[in-house]
C-alpha cells in the first residue's frame, strides 16, 4: 500500500511527493533537445504523458542516438553516390568542402523531417 508522508510548512501539511529518479545517464544532445522543445511547442499532451511517466529523458537520449546514427549513414551514403572521396580531397580541398557541406545540410534536413519535427 502507498503511504504518504507529509511535511509541516508553518501552520499547514505539505505532501511529501517526488518523481522517481531516471537513472539513465545517457545525453540528450541537441537533436532530443529539438525534439523536446517541439514536443512542447506542438504535441504538448505527448510531452506530457512522457514527463510524468518518468520515459522522457530515456525517450530523447533514444532519439538522439537515432538521429546521429541516421545523420553519419546518410553522409556516408550521398558522399559515395555523389563520388566524394579522398583522392577530391587531396585534389581539389575547396570543392571536396563544399560538397561534403552541401550533404551535411541535406542530411540535417532528412533528419528534421524524419525524426525531429514529426
């Protein structure tokens, strides 16, 4: 059985409540950052449910980890489609820049679409 304990604040009897602690140390990092704060913005019962069942930190470090897998294969897969390698990079280093930022950016956006902002 639940028993509840209670503090003595002045004249009146507060509960002692508290959330269980979330033991998982892993990093949010910024894409489950992103996605909390759009959570907040847009799908506020969602962010909700996650908050006050304790799933929230482990929610977004799940996502985080999702999302930097999914960003380094998209890289590495348009920069092999798109002929990116290193003999562009010992050639030519200001086109091999450019291209490789040009996918990073596309990557990002991939990301954003898919797992981010949905």
């Amino acid at each position: 059985m639940f028993e509840l304990t209670y503090s003595k604040v002045g004249d009146y009897y507060i509960p002692d409540l508290a959330l269980p602690e979330d033991n998982d140390a892993r990093d949010i990092g910024v894409y489950g950052r992103r996605h909390a704060e759009y959570l907040k913005n847009h799908r506020i019962g969602l962010y909700i449910q996650f908050l006050t069942s304790c799933k929230l930190h482990s929610y977004l470090a799940d996502l985080n980890e999702q999302a930097i897998d999914r960003r380094w294969t998209i890289v590495e897969q348009m920069k092999k489609t798109q002929g990116i390698t290193e003999e562009l990079k010992a050639n030519d280093m200001m086109s091999w820049v450019g291209a490789v930022n040009n996918i990073k950016a596309c990557a990002e956006e991939i990301i954003n679409e898919e797992l981010i902002y949905c």
